[in-house]
C-alpha cells in the first residue's frame, strides 16, 4: 500500500515538513523565493475578516485583498452558511442534463446589475478562462472571417496559452505559443488604436478586427482608462463593428468604488465584461463573461452551437460555486461595497499622498482608486551603488531589479515588525500593492498608514540589509 498523508496529518505537518513536501513534490525554487518573507516561513492556522492568524500566534492585517479575491475578507459568515446550507440540503453539483436554478438565478442577477443589453452570462472557473471565453464569442459572432484582436501594452488577462499571448508588458520572460493575430496599442492612447485598426485591413479595406480586450483600470500598474478613451473606444468598435470586451476580473465588486470600473462613466457599455476573484466571495473558483444579448445570440444561439461553450463544460456552474456567488453578489449589493471601496480610498489617497510627500527620496508616486492603491517605491543615488552590489549576476541586467529589491524590502519589514501583510505586482513598475478587503475597518487602514511611515523611516539601507541578511539566512535553513 502507497504511504499517504491524512487530512488529520496534513493538518498537522510542520512548516519543515511543508517545505520539504513542495520541494519534492511542487516546486523547490518557489521555496526558496517565498521564504526570503516572513509570510514564506510560517503557517496559517485561520484567517477571518481582514485578519490572519498564524500557527505560532500572530495576528497579520492582510492588506493583500487575496489578490483581488477578498472583497469580503476571509471567511465572510454569509458566504460560510450558504455554502454549508447547500451541503446540508445535499443539493446536486455536476450533473450538467439536468437545469441548475442557481445558474438561472445568477444569470438574472448579473443582467439586473449590469447596463444595457449585458444579459447572457457563462460561468467558468477562472478569470483566464473567462477571457478566452469572451475572446472565442468574439470570434463565432464574426464567424471566424476576422483574424486580428488587439490588447493593450500593458495588459494582464492570464497565464493560459490563449489569455497569455493577450497579456502584455513584462509579466513573461519566456515566449510560449498563442493565439494568431494579436495587435497591440499604446493604453490610453486613443490614436493608437486608430492606428491598429488602421493597419489590421484586408487587401478589399474591410476591417479584420474581431474584438478588442481591456482593462479600464490596470490593476497590474495602477493606472486607469480615461473617460475620454474609453468612450472612444465604444466609438470605435461601434463604427467597426469589433467586440468590445472590457476585463474588469480583479476590478469587479466595488473594488474601485463602483460596481465595476467601467460603470462610473454613464451609458458607457462594452459588448462583453468578463470577472472572477471577488465574485466567488473568497470561497470559490467561479468566474464570468457576460455578453451583449445580440452578440450572444448569433454566436451560440442555434440549436448546433448551443453546446460548443456552454453546458458541455464538466465543472461550468458548478452547484456550490454558482450558489456561493448568488450570496456574495447579494452581499456587495446590500452591504453597498462600492460605498465601502469609497470611505477606504478617503482614508488612504491623502495618507499615501503624505507619506510620499515625506518620503519623497522613496516614494515615486502612489496612484489607485476606491480600495486599489500602488505605491511606487525607488532608491536614491546613494542607494544605488548598495542595491548594484547586492544583486546576483542574473539580476543586473533586469531594469526594474533596485524597485523590486526595494518594494521586497519594505514588504518584508511591514510584515515582519508590524504584522502586516502586503505584495507588489509583477506587470509594469512592480507597485507595493494596497488592496484592503472591504470589511476593513477605518483603524485598519490608519495602522496601515502609521506602519508604513515608520518603516520608510528607517532609511533604505537598513531596510535593505535586513531584508538581504534574512534571505541569506533562509537559504542556509
């Protein structure tokens, strides 16, 4: 017989016992990446609201927002009970022949919230998922006699072989195979697009654009779509009939301080907005593309594509997921999460404003909106020659090395001497992410502030030394 691990002894391996586990079995390299943190060197014992509790006593403030996914924070006690009354009720997960009532009800929801003709919704897995879904309606509503799509330059809509030739920017160092005809325009950049379109014409002048896919906030970069552009773009693709897909997957829920982003400008509507993270309210794997009414229709509407990305899918509605998501919609709408996304960002855009004003041999810039911040952080000259002699051969030649050495240093002090958990992106200039659930409180966030200011107050160098001094020394454990 095979020696496999309980669920009681899982529950009770050490953090040892778990490194050596991922070394074996998943990845040893992300060991030794993610134990250059505190967080890398601990184990969650429960995590509630804002908060997470570790094994050995402390009580972080998870600053992360899960990456997008906690909007109602760890365990939301209405997300707990839906998910415990259907398991209760033993109600039926897989069986994709028979009707599901929360994929109908759900569906209702979201053609109520969103504007327009958004009226035909499709639940897959993730937010990758989500995006080469949309993309593929694109292409069936143009019955495939379009081959160009265009993206942004600073894109992140995946890591799929489809949704990561969409992604651009920096976020992949190795070049895998993607979907043919990508176009890219400069973000926020009205000519530019013009420009794309422009240039992807067939020989006879017809357009061959079938969709184009943005963020109207950039999570990965901080930075947002003007009203100006994005009415534009509706513009466009309007004129030339090209699907208008905006992915607002970490943006969604009132993150930003509307129901999702694109929302704050009226009578603006895409063709199609795909969302995932906080739509499952922390607790589960569900995303969503919802599709203009006329576009879904001549799709997939007919009795011989009616199966070709709908029902057919194993897990597309999955019981548990698509009831989870009914409650956690119904809590943002009730609970007002935009409002909550607004009262954070009063807190936090004049705080950060300070710090960077007092910090400014640091502190580049901070940019954000609602419950969405980046603070972008840098060393001065007298930090460079310290951050050029620290760096691994391989890392000279990155351009954004000294920030990220930098951000990871301030990210490692927030959590190891305030108790406060944060991350930077990958995509673009590599921000310090502050990104608070929404349940957070008001003194939350001036912890936050206060910790923050007294961590750039001692001085990069420092800073950098015991981040460096502590890598080191998790590499010898």
């Amino acid at each position: 017989m095979p020696e496999l691990i309980t669920l009681d002894e899982c529950e009770e391996l050490t953090v040892k016992q778990v490194h050596d586990l991922y070394r074996s079995y998943v990845n040893r390299s992300q060991v030794s990446l993610m134990t250059s943190f505190g967080f890398g060197r601990e184990l969650v014992e429960r995590a509630e609201g804002a908060r997470i509790y570790t094994r050995d006593g402390r009580e972080i403030l998870d600053f992360t927002g899960g990456v997008g996914v906690l909007n109602h924070g760890h365990n939301h006690p209405r997300i707990l009970a839906a998910r415990k009354r259907f398991q209760e009720l033993r109600r039926m997960e897989v069986h994709k022949t028979y009707f599901s009532p929360y994929v109908a009800a759900l569906s209702h929801n979201l053609a109520q919230l969103l504007p327009g003709d958004l009226n035909m919704s499709f639940f897959p897995n993730s937010g990758a998922e989500a995006v080469e879904g949309a993309v593929k309606v694109a292409y069936k509503y143009h019955g495939g006699r379009r081959n160009s799509i265009l993206r942004s330059d600073i894109s992140f809509h995946g890591k799929l072989l489809g949704s990561g030739s969409l992604t651009g920017g920096a976020q992949n160092h190795f070049q895998f195979p993607g979907i043919p005809g990508v176009g890219t325009f400069t973000y926020d950049d009205l000519e530019s697009v013009r420009a794309a379109v422009r240039e992807a014409r067939t020989a006879d002048g017809e357009c061959d654009v079938y969709a184009l896919l943005i963020e109207p906030f950039s999570a990965s970069t901080m930075r947002a779509c003007s009203a100006e552009f994005l009415r534009g773009l509706r513009e466009i693709c309007s004129a030339e009939n090209i699907v208008l897909i905006f992915d607002e997957i970490y943006t969604g829920w009132g993150k930003t301080g509307s129901l999702f982003y694109f929302m704050r400008y009226p009578d603006l509507v895409p063709d199609i907005v795909t969302t995932s993270k906080s739509f499952g309210g922390g607790k589960s794997s569900i995303s969503a593309y919802i599709v203009s009414e006329p576009i879904f229709r001549k799709a997939y509407d007919n009795l011989t594509d009616a199966m070709m990305h709908s029902t057919s899918t194993t897990y597309y509605g999955f019981g548990e997921e698509t009831a989870t998501a009914i409650e956690a919609v119904n809590i943002v709408v009730e609970d007002d999460y935009p409002r909550r996304a607004r009262d954070i960002e009063r807190v936090l855009a004049p705080g950060l404003q300070k710090i960077a004003k007092e910090h400014p041999d640091v502190v580049t810039d901070v940019a954000g909106a609602g419950a969405l911040h980046g603070i972008f952080l840098d060393g001065g000259p007298k930090v460079l020659d310290l951050v050029a002699r620290m760096a691994p051969g391989g890392f000279r030649n990155d351009p954004r090395f000294r920030a990220k050495l930098v951000t990871c240093a301030v990210i490692n002090e927030l959590h190891r001497e305030h108790g406060i958990y944060t991350y930077y992106t990958l995509n673009g200039r590599n921000p310090l992410v502050v990104a608070p659930p929404l349940v957070a409180e008001t003194e939350d966030l001036e912890y936050f502030l206060d910790s923050l200011d007294k961590t750039l107050a001692k001085g990069l160098p420092r800073l950098l030394t015991t981040f460096v001094r502590e890598k080191v020394s998790a590499l010898w454990r």
